[in-house]
C-alpha cells in the first residue's frame, strides 16, 4: 500500500511580528478580523487525534509562516517541519493568503504522492483508516453534482468563496468535455454511492457538456499531488495569478484540486459523507460539544466566524477546551514532553 502522508497548515495569530508584518504589506486595511485569525489553542489535539485516530500514517508534515507551537516536538519522527519559504517560490512571500500557501503543496520536499490535507481547524473525531482517504492508490470521494450555487455578498463574508467557485468550474470546463469524462467511466457518475437526489442531479445533468457545480465539502481532503502538478503544466497563468499576498475574490481556489480529480477520473467512488462543518457562535456550542463527542462523525471541522462576537468568545472557548481535554487528556509524541497547555 502506498505511503499516505497529511499536511497541516496553522498560523499563530497572536504573533507581534506576523501581525506587523501583516499590516506592513496592507497598510490600508490593518489587521481587524479576529474572527479569521483568532487563536483557539486547540491546534495540539489535532495532533493528539491523528495519533489516536490514524497511528497508521506516514508522516504529518506541519507547514507555517516558519514560527512553530512552542510546545512541538521538533525530534518526533513522524513530523516534518516547513516554513512556507521552503517551498513557495520568493515572488509570492511573504503571503497572508491560505490559497496561496495551498496551491504550492506539490513542491513540498518528500510529500508522499496520496497525502490527506487539514486545515488546522479539521479535526479527527474518529478512528480512520488508509482505506477511508485512497483506495488503489486514488482518493476517495463522492462527486455528487448540483447545480452552480449562486454567489452572494453581506457586509460581514463579502463576495465569500462563491467567486472562487465559479473561476474554479469555469477553468475546469476549459480543459475537460463533461460528456467525454462520463462515458469514460460510467460507474463514477452513476454508481450506486450516488444515493437518492445525488443521482437524480447526475441523471438530470447527463446531456451538459459543461460541470455545474460540486456538493460542498469543507473538511480533509485527499489529494494526488500529480494532479497538482498537472493543473500547474495546464493552467500555469491562472494558477500563478491566484497566488497572491492576500485573498482576492477572482481567483482559483484549492477546491480546483478535487474538481480536476473528478473530471479526470482519478477518484474511488464513495457516498457522501464522514465529516461535519460548524461556524461556531454562542448559541450552537452546545451541538458542537455533542459531536465532538459523537465517533459516528469521522471528523470535525471548526470554523471560527465573525459572527461570534469578542465577549462570548472566551466563554464558548473554553466550552470546546474542555470537551477536547475530556476527549485527548493524554500528549501525543508530537508534544514535547512536559509541555503545559496554556
């Protein structure tokens, strides 16, 4: 079986020189978002689970801005540390962009070709197993089709991610005829893991030539770092254009990887599901707590969002540490030992 590594990305928000750094190269618009870059100091149970939950990986590689949790264990065998300037070329840094950092993975030294990819507020919640992410050496995942979710703007998201969406379906329809791909491989579209209304959309979208839109998914990713490779060599102009300092609204997005997955066949069908998404608020807590402690849910992905305002913040904070205390009371080897949670 092949090596299966995971990447993880975290940033510390709380860092003087980051924040300066940040409001260096955006004067215009200094650093005011906490509801993006609060520090929630639940970052070493993601460690934790995955040592609980997948003992099986390879290796995790950690990227960052090149400052690391103090309490890491830079010895553990298991881990590899990268600092964005070991594999983002110069021209892009520093960036304050996660699609920036994201769209560069392939170039990390001695990633594996199947890795897992989390943000560092997706967490394992459950014990998971190489056959949950790659099977035969393809990613696993459900290709349930809909159609293009129109995009919206409100004072608080903006344009949110939707316009990122639409670039990504309509650089995937330049390179590949919906048609051609689905009578490549008719299982992939009309297998029976496409249950109920997933099939019904399929069946309803045969005749287009053109994707529509992809069921959302905001969790761990299984990704072929070939297939990134290969969108770089088809679409080097658009992919560079979306490696930016900070997040622009008309560009490429990481969901591209996926998509491409899709549209090129390289995916094991599976039915939808495994992982969960909260925009934690004050008044959802509570559901929060219940699925962190819910192993039904083979993960969890917290989402910190604007419209949890600064004086709750702490209260429901402390709500999810206790939970994750209760959960992983235990160090992984990827803390140094002896290392206090603050």
């Amino acid at each position: 079986m092949e090596k299966i590594d995971f990447v993880v990305t975290w940033l510390d928000s709380d860092d003087p020189e980051w924040i300066a750094q940040y409001n260096q190269y955006r004067p215009e618009k200094p650093m005011s978002d906490r509801g993006r870059f609060r520090e929630w100091d639940i970052f070493r149970y993601w460690f934790r689970a995955v040592e609980k939950y997948a003992p099986w990986v390879n290796r995790v590689f950690l990227v960052t801005n090149g400052k690391f949790p103090d309490w890491i264990n830079e010895e553990c065998p298991k881990l590899v540390l990268v600092k964005h300037s070991d594999f983002i070329s110069e021209e892009y840094l520093p960036t304050f962009n996660s699609v920036t950092i994201e769209m560069n993975l392939d170039k990390i030294k001695g990633l594996s070709e199947t890795f897992v990819y989390f943000n560092d507020d997706t967490i394992l919640n459950a014990p998971v197993t190489p056959d949950y992410y790659f099977r035969n050496g393809l990613p696993c995942d459900c290709n349930a089709e809909t159609l293009l979710i129109n995009p919206w703007w409100d004072p608080v998201e903006q344009y949110s991610i939707k316009i990122n969406i639409f670039c990504n379906m309509a650089v995937l329809n330049h390179n590949f005829n919906r048609r051609e791909v689905i009578r490549q491989n008719r299982r992939n579209w009309f297998g029976p893991h496409l249950w109920n209304g997933f099939f019904v959309f399929n069946a309803m979208l045969h005749f287009l030539v053109y994707f529509q839109f992809f069921r959302w998914r905001h969790w761990e990713q299984p990704i072929l770092k070939s297939v990134i490779r290969e969108i770089w060599e088809k679409e080097p102009d658009s992919m560079a254009k979306s490696c930016t300092r900070f997040r622009q609204d008309v560009s490429l997005n990481p969901y591209i990887f996926r998509y491409w997955q899709f549209a090129s066949n390289r995916f094991h069908p599976v039915k939808w599901g495994g992982g969960k998404v909260f925009n934690i608020g004050k008044n959802n807590v509570e559901e929060v707590c219940k699925a962190l402690l819910d192993e039904k849910l083979k993960s969890v992905c917290l989402n910190d969002h604007p419209g949890l305002k600064e004086e709750d913040f702490p209260q429901v904070r402390e709500t999810i540490l206790r939970v994750f205390e209760r959960k992983f009371p235990q160090p992984s080897m990827f803390e140094k030992e002896g290392s206090l949670i603050h």
